[in-house]
C-alpha cells in the first residue's frame, strides 16, 4: 500500500487566480465579459454594469475553488 508523500504540494492554477477572485465568504466572483472593445456600440449603463464584478454559478465556482487551492 503506497504512502502520499506529503511534500508533494498542490499548485494552484495561475490562469484561474487571473480571473478570478474569492472573498472571505468562500463566493468566487468574475469579470463581465464583452467590455474590451466596440464599446461605443454600447448605452453607458451597460458599460457600467460591466465594469462591476459578478458572481459566477455555483458549479462552476465548484471547479474554480478546486483550480484555485490555497
């Protein structure tokens, strides 16, 4: 029967740290998407709305705080 060596360290993945973000109450949040450019096709409320971070779905969010192990 083999051992887990406990030296062996997870790593975290450093793309899903870019992106995004969970705060102190385990909620993972994530930038609006479609804010980069043609933006003057947009009304300014919507470019607003974009600029302010959303909450992603919990089963991505699941995935996401696998890829993302402190």
């Amino acid at each position: 029967m083999k051992k887990k060596n406990p030296k062996i360290k997870i790593k975290t993945r450093k793309s899903v740290s870019k992106r995004f973000k969970i705060t102190k109450g385990g909620v993972v949040l994530r930038r609006s998407g479609q804010i980069r450019h043609l933006r003057a096709n947009r009304s300014k409320r919507n470019l607003r709305r974009g600029k302010v971070p959303k909450v992603a779905n919990q089963t991505l969010a699941k995935k996401i705080k696998r890829m993302m192990v402190r």
